[in-house]
C-alpha cells in the first residue's frame, strides 16, 4: 500500500525525523493561504501522487505546467494551484495515463547544501532490512545504480535491534558527512530504520536528503509502500490509503479475494495459481496474443469469486476474449466448470471463451462444458488454448 | 533416493483443526496409505487448547513439543493463519524437529526477517512459507498438490509456484518423466530454502539425474542460482521462469513476484541461466520438453 508524500512526511516527523515545513491545499485559495502562512520569500508547490518523477511530468490539460513548481507569491501559488488540482499528471512513472492531482504540498524552500539518497527495503539475500545510502541523491537512484554502482553504499541491519548508532555513523562517515552532520546522521538514520521496522514497510525512499548549509539533515521528498501482508496489524495506517490512485478494478478484486492487475491488452485471462497466471499471460504474449490482466481467483474458487472474476474482467472495454485456465488439485475440475456456467448464466458473457482444464475429474468437466450448448471453444493443453484464444480475436 | 523427504519421514501438523490443515492433513494421510499401506506417516496434530483430543483418528497436542515427544514426528506441516504463523515456524524449530514446511501465504515480510535471524544455525529446515510443500513421490507427501500428479521418477523439481508446479509435473508424466522429489520453495521474499541449497541436495542425490527449476520474476536467486549452477552442477538442468510480461513496479500474486528498479525481470533470469548451460522453456507448455531436452544433450 503506497501513501502520499505529505503523508509520509507527517508519519516521518512523528517518528522524530526534520522535514521541511509544509501545508497541504485542496483548492488554490488554500494553496495562496498556505504560501502565507509558511512567510518566506518562495515556496515549493508539489504534486500528491503515488509515483515519481514530478518535477519532469506535465498535466494532460495543462502540457506546459510543471508537477512542482518553485513560487515566490501567494498569487503564484494560487495561480499554478489553480491548474494542477482536479489536473492529470503524467510523469515517466505514472504511465501514459498519468494520475490524478487531488492534493497539493505547499513547502518551504531549504537552502540546499548537498542532496544524498537514503533508502529502507527488505534484502531477500541478506533475509532482512537493509539501509541504502548515496551521495548521488536527486537524481533516479536506478541510474545511479547503473552507472555507478560503486556510490551505492548498503547496511544491513537487525530486524529486532534495529540500526545500531556504529552503523550509522560508519555510513555517514562513508558518505563523506561531516561535523555536525555526522550526530544529525546518526539519529536521522537510526529513526528512519526504526520506522521502517514499526510500521511494516516494504520501502521508505528519500530522495532527496538534504544536508543544509547548517548542517541539518532534512527529508526532502518521501516515499513509503507498506507490505500489505501485514496491513491487519496497522489499521490507522490503512485510513491513509487513497483509493484515487488505485486502479478501480484492482481495489474491487482485492475486496473480493481475488489477485489482479490491469494490462494493456485486448485477452483477458482467468487462472489458478499465480505462477501459472503469469506463465498464461505469457503464452498469450508468445503466441501473438496481449493479454489483458493478470488474475488469480486462487485455490479455493466457488461460484461468486468466479462470477466476481468475470466481471472483472469484463468491466475491462478492452477485452475481446477470455481464456480460462485452471489447473485443478485438490479443486475439482467439475467444480470449477459448475461454477464457470453458473457465472456465463448470471453475466451474459458475449466474447470468445476458450477454456483449458486439467486435473481432478478432467474428464467429467469436459463433457459438462461439451453438453452445456454454450459457445465454449475447449483447448486441449496449455498452448492450443492459447493459440485458440489468439485466433478466437479474428487477429 | 530422494532428497529430505524418506521413508524415515513421520509429519504432523499446526493448525490441524483448522479447516485446511484437517482437510490436507487427510490428503496426505491417505496418500501415505495408498503408496506405503500399514506405515505411520502421518501421525497427529497440534492446536494449542485443544491437546489431548482427536480429529478424524488424529491425535492433537497443545505444542510442537508435546507431539514430537509422544508421536516420534520430524516433519512439521504449517497451516496457521498469517498473523500467528511465523510464531508456529519458530515454534516448530525451538522444538527442534527436522523438516518444517509452511503453506501459509500472507506472513507479513518483517516477520520471515525475524524468523530467518532466529533459525540462524537451527537444525531444522524451513520450506516456504507461501508453497505448496514437498512431496517424494510413493513414499510421503507434504503438502497440498495433487499426489496423482507426480510420478515416480529421477528429475528433481525447485519450484516458486503452486499450480504452475503441476503443470511442470503433469507434463513430465506424459513423456515418462517423474520426479525424485517436487520441492515448493514459495512466492515469498524471504524464504526458508532458496534454489541452491536444493540444487546441491539434488547435485549430491543418486536418485536424481537431472534437475527442473521454476522461477519468477522479482529478487535474483535464480541468477545466484545460475552462478551456482555454473560451479558446481554436473547434471543436466532445464528451467522456465514465469513473468516475461508482467509490467515492473506491480505485485504478481506473489509477495515476491515484483520488478523493482528494473531489476528482477524474466528476461535477465533466463539470460544468466542460458548463458551457464540451462536448457530454459521458451513456453510454460514447454516444460517436460525442456527437461527432455536437456537429459539429451547429455547423452
């Protein structure tokens, strides 16, 4: 689960960590409020979206306006306010389709010495958290790692003791911190990691950190993905979720038990198994095909989670076809197939469906799906499905 | 003759009276049946609360503890609900027994980061979480896949996924292949056996003559795998990595199954396993053939 910046800013202070003074706008009058309130000669307006790269992006209404923008009046923040809310923003994140702006951050500007990066993420190497600094902060911390993977420095650190004060002081030192920098290091390291820890993230990313002329170590820009898995233990952290950035049909799976995620194109698929979901999609994709999403109904699926599974699917515009591909284990073949018409009956389902099954009762579904006079088109292995799928689009 | 899983193998499980764990605990009680009629493989339960009852002819302790004194088990079965199923996994170790394999999916990761710090030089062994479990087929099986689906055989199977797993293992049957032993090693991040600890058992197993690995995107333990591969395994091994079109950035199911920062995608996977020797499937329809295909080059 992914929140807003100026969420995770608050979050992050509470913690103890410095952030930079900052007012959130809904409207552009807010937006003017809050560059007063703040009383300094500028002031940065940022974008709230759950992605990256704002600063490049532009709004689709709005092609020459910026996702932040540095300000040096309350006019001018009303001004760029005015554009940027109820605006699309599309950045090299966001995909073509960019995200909607609901919510600004209006800031103090910081008198930047240096910008480094500092990252929280879990090491699947190393079995737990890991911190990741460098001095290349500002910039895309892929490119940094790609070209210059040597200013990459990592820590990792103790689950249960958290990031000791050695540690942080030797990745300070190693970031080339100085005086008084190095004790603002230390504390602001250790509290990131810690939160990191309470809060059950999956990445806390702060690009820039910012060393001020003084000194002071300040988070310049925050992220913060929660792992999911473990969100029944933070319920005020899940009232944080905005549903505005989630893709609609994706938020509805989820509160139906079922794993999907929207793809560009024109198949949809339906499959046990998550590793066998993302080798269909695959095979749609070798045989010509483009799928359409990624779904899992998962190991136990009756009859409303694969009526819910198609309309999912179907509430796609883009989706011509479906393939269905279930291996049945302890499920039943037959069982899925019941299911399978109950739902054809209950939705009207008017595309192409070629369904593949094996497993359990293989034979029995078979001549269920045979004696059902529904317009079913059987695939008799994983690849005939999906070279019957492709065709079945007239493509 | 089979890595982890022998005849020696006695299983109980956590969370026995839970509607899964009964229902799996029976599967693979009456599989032990039908291959090794008249033997005590699988031989009770636990619950804690409910120690000193029985559910369908299963005896059920209070502890781990408790089950392994009075039973012999070596083997741990997890079925406990995500919030309490890291403790059950640490539970299982503290009591010291062999094999522990944990079905669960959605165990929070900082959770696994704590169980992976405290099994540091444990004696047991930790299969998944989020997996299917072991099975070596005719002689146990430990886990919720389909028994009938795997055939008795010599090809050694690591594997991320569930479904995709007897996939592999459906159409190994229909060339004559079967397995040594499937091991689902799960879709989780941090996990309790990664693909080269495996490898190795399946390298040094007499049983086994070549080796199938299934991967994902996200993480790269298939191209530490691949480097392993590389150095130490003689025997011929084949591969399919599920995900070449999953877009980067978004969760595929699998906790682990994510490309982030460009890194952990399908194709370099299948890159650096081609590049040491794997016959990689170019289709998941081609896995038995992969696996054929690399047994061939061999000969």
């Amino acid at each position: 689960m992914k929140i807003h910046e100026y969420q995770a800013k608050q979050l992050l202070a509470k913690a103890g960590a410095k952030v930079p003074r900052g007012v959130v706008a809904k409207t552009s009058d807010e937006a003017a409020a809050a560059f007063t309130e703040l009383a300094g000669p500028l002031a940065v307006v940022k974008s709230q979206i759950h992605a990256g790269g704002r600063g490049k992006g532009r709004f689709k209404q709005f092609p020459d306006q910026p996702g932040v923008v540095l300000v040096k009046s309350a006019e001018a923040a009303k001004d760029h306010a005015s554009r940027m809310l109820g605006s699309t923003l599309v950045t090299i994140q966001t995909g073509a389709e960019g995200k909607p702006v609901n919510v600004l951050l209006i800031e103090e500007g910081l008198k930047i010495a240096k910008e480094m990066y500092l990252g929280v993420v879990v090491d699947r190497e190393s079995g737990g958290p890991i911190l990741i600094a460098s001095t290349e902060g500002g910039m895309e911390i892929e490119v940094v790692a790609h070209n210059t993977p040597e200013k990459i420095l990592q820590e990792p650190f103790d689950v249960e003791a958290g990031l000791l004060p050695f540690q942080a002081r030797n990745v300070a030192y190693r970031l080339g911190l100085e005086g008084t920098a190095i004790r603002s290091a230390e504390k602001l390291f250790r509290q990131v990691c810690q939160f990191f820890i309470d809060n059950d993230c999956s990445m806390v990313e702060i690009n820039p950190l910012v060393v001020t002329a003084e000194g002071e170590l300040v988070i310049g820009d925050a992220k913060v993905t929660f792992d999911d898995n473990a969100l029944f233990r933070h319920q005020d952290l899940v009232a944080l979720r905005d549903l505005n950035e989630e893709e609609p049909m994706e938020v509805q799976a989820q509160a139906s038990g079922l794993s999907y995620v929207k793809l560009d194109g024109n198949l949809g698929c339906l499959v046990n198994g998550a590793g066998l979901a993302m080798s269909t999609m695959d095979i749609i994709k070798y045989h010509g095909g483009a799928p359409a999403n990624f779904l899992d109904v998962g190991g136990g699926a009756n009859v409303d989670q694969v009526t819910e599974a198609f309309r999912i699917i179907l509430a796609d515009p883009n989706v011509k076809g479906i393939l269905v591909n279930i291996f049945g284990g302890i499920m039943k073949c037959d069982t899925i197939v019941t299911a399978l018409l109950s739902a054809y009956d209950k939705i009207g389902i008017t595309v192409p469906l070629v369904v593949r099954l094996e497993g359990t009762n293989v034979d029995v579904a078979r001549k269920m799906l045979a004696d059902s006079g529904k317009k079913i088109i059987v695939g008799t292995d994983l690849a005939d499905a999906a070279k019957k799928a492709v065709a079945s689009l007239g493509a | 003759m089979s890595i982890l899983v022998d005849k020696h193998t006695k299983i109980i499980c956590q969370g026995i009276t839970g509607k899964s764990g009964l229902f799996h605990s029976q599967q693979c009680r009456a599989y032990a049946k039908e291959h090794r009629p008249g033997e005590d493989v699988f031989v009770g339960g636990c619950t804690p609360g409910k120690g000193g009852t029985e559910i369908d002819g299963f005896p059920v302790f209070n502890t781990v503890e408790q089950a392994i004194q009075q039973t012999g088990a070596n083997c741990s079965l997890i079925f406990v609900p995500p919030p309490f199923a890291a403790d059950a996994i640490l539970e299982a170790a503290d009591a010291g027994i062999g094999l522990i394999v944990c079905i669960t999916e959605g165990i929070p990761v900082l959770d696994m980061a704590r169980v992976h710090r405290a099994m540091q030089g444990s004696k047991s062994r930790l299969i998944g979480p989020n997996c299917p479990g072991i099975i070596t087929p005719g002689v146990a099986k430990i886990g919720i896949m389909p028994g009938y689906i795997h055939k008795i055989g010599n090809v050694g199977l690591i594997s991320k996924s569930g479904t995709l797993t007897y996939e592999a293992a459906w159409q190994m049957g229909n060339i004559g292949l079967g397995q040594s032993t499937a091991v689902g090693i799960g879709g989780d991040p941090i996990i309790g056996t990664m693909y080269i600890e495996l490898l190795q058992m399946f390298e040094a197993d007499p049983k086994t003559e070549a080796i199938l690995m299934i991967g994902e995107i996200g993480g790269n333990a298939e191209i530490q795998a691949a480097q392993y591969i590389k150095d130490h395994v003689k025997k011929p091994v084949a591969a399919f990595i599920a995900g070449a079109t999953a877009p980067p950035g978004k969760r595929m199911g699998h906790a682990g199954a994510i490309i982030s920062g460009g890194a952990g995608t399908a194709a370099e996977k299948k890159a650096a396993l081609e590049a040491v020797g794997v016959v990689v499937a170019d289709t998941p329809a081609d896995m038995g053939a992969a696996v054929k295909r690399a047994m061939d080059l061999r000969k």
